[in-house]
C-alpha cells in the first residue's frame, strides 16, 4: 500500500511509531487527523476505541476491551473498557458526542458508583489517557 492510499481511519489505527514514520504526525493523540464520516468506513466510536486499546498498550497500562461486535460474557451495562493503570481500576465508556447511555449502562454506572468507584463517560482516545494521567494518585 502505498503513503496516498492510508485513508484517516487507517492512520488512526496505526501504531504510533508507524505514524511517525510514515506521516511525521507525531506521539500525541491530540495530533491525529479528524475521522471524516464522508470518506471514512468506521464508525469513529470504534476509531477511538482501537486508539485507546493502542495508547493503554504503548503506555503498558492492561486494558479489558468489551467489544460489541462479540458475543461477550459480562454484565448487561459493563462499559466498553476496564483499564489497570497505576494501581487502580477504570472504567471507561466511549460515546460519540451527544449520545446519552443506554438505561443498562445508566444502572451499571448508578451500581459502582453507590460503592464509590467512577465510571467515565468520554468521546475520544485523548480524552481517556488524559482522564487516567491526570488522576492518577
């Protein structure tokens, strides 16, 4: 495949140092170009995710990925991502902006955070790294 052929979606789910090499982008997820519905096939929520499983990796954080295209034992309502991170569990559900969760997901989230644990709505990769890095004690 050729530079001129890698469509957006593609460079978002590339590794990190494949991107700088091939595209100069840089480390930062920040810096990804923009998912552009018109010419890209997938879904940007998915884009965001396959990010974020990379960056949690790269970061050598262990992520538990719920992914909805599989048949899946956990719990009605688990979100999208489990993350160990600096000695603490987070749990990380991606939403396109503007989308509410599901009453399932609503319940789970009411559930943890009765037992004081945070479930975190969030929109993009960045968005989640930033949330582990900033609050991590």
């Amino acid at each position: 495949m050729k530079k001129d052929e890698v469509t957006e979606a593609m460079k978002h789910c590339m590794a990190e140092a494949d991107r700088d090499a091939l595209f100069g982008i840089g480390r930062s997820l920040g810096h990804l170009p923009s998912y552009d519905s018109e010419k890209d096939t997938i879904p940007p929520e998915v884009v965001e995710q396959r990010n974020f499983a990379k960056a949690c990796k790269d970061r050598g954080w262990r992520p538990v990925w719920h992914k909805t295209n599989k048949r899946s034992t956990a719990n009605v309502g688990c979100p999208d991502f489990i993350v160990g991170a600096y000695a603490t569990t987070w749990w990380m559900e991606f939403k396109k902006p503007g989308e509410e969760l599901r009453p399932d997901q609503a319940a789970f989230k009411k559930q943890l955070k009765q037992n004081g644990i945070e479930m975190y709505v969030v929109h993009s990769a960045a968005e989640a790294v930033a949330i582990i890095e900033r609050n991590h004690v």
